[in-house]
C-alpha cells in the first residue's frame, strides 16, 4: 500500500512539474520586460528610460503553422532629457523610441508627422503588444 501510495504521489509530482514545464515555454512578464527596457534603451540612446511595467494579458495562438505568443503590457516612460519625437494626434508619438535632440524639419511628410518637444521629467503612461514568434533558437519578437 505504501508502495502504491508513493507512486501516485510520484506520478502527481512528474504531473505537476511537466505542466508547469509546458506552462512556462512560452516568454513571460520578465521577459518582456526586459526586451521592451532594451528597445527603449537603443532607440532613445538613454534619453528614455522604463519605469514601470505590467503584463495584462498572453495568449498562445498558430497563424498559418507558425506558433506565436502575444503578450499585452501596459508601461510607463519617463523622459531623463529633453529632446523631440516625430508623430501626429492620430498614431502617437511613440510608435518607435527615438529622441532628437532639436526640432527635426519634417517638410511635407505623406504620414502628416510632425515634431514634438517633451521636456525632461515628463512621463507617460502607454499600452503595447509583443508578439513573439517560436523558432528554432527560442522565442523571437515579430511584432511591436
């Protein structure tokens, strides 16, 4: 009896432990965190930095036989310099994380950019989206 007992408890740890196995295959909160500091860093070149980050939701999904992960965040920048971004009122000004450090002369631009300054100190608050795609070297972000 002893015997059959410690083999069903085997058998539940073995369960458990490969569920939480398949569980976390997917990239998590950190992990986005994480690719999404490092995006910001590049782009802005430290003239933007995260201070807060928050997953609200995941979901695994095959497109045309490609597994993917989506993953949505909400987050909050804050400017660490002044500088100017390139956007309008329709698509924002954060589509990409690049600062320019004077007034860009945008000309006649088919998206209707324009310039915008933010000043040092500034934050906002912003929702976004990865979406990871599984590839033979692990999961890799496709989307923004």
């Amino acid at each position: 009896m002893k015997t059959l007992k410690f083999g069903l408890f085997a058998l539940f740890v073995l369960f458990t432990f490969s569920t939480i196995q398949s569980c976390s295959n997917t990239p998590n909160e950190s992990r986005a965190k994480k690719d999404l500091t490092k995006m910001i860093n590049e782009q802005s070149k430290g003239k933007i930095s995260l201070v807060d980050f928050k997953k609200i939701n995941g979901f695994k999904n095959t497109i045309l036989g490609q597994e993917v992960y989506t993953i949505q965040y909400s987050y909050t920048i804050l400017f660490n310099d002044q500088g100017w971004k390139l956007g309008n009122e329709l698509s924002g000004y954060f589509g990409n994380f690049i600062v320019y450090d004077e007034e860009p002369n945008v000309g006649f631009d088919i998206l209707n950019r324009k310039a915008k300054h933010f000043e040092k100190g500034e934050k906002y608050d912003l929702q976004g989206v990865f979406v990871y795609a599984k590839t033979d070297n692990g999961w890799e972000i496709t989307k923004f």
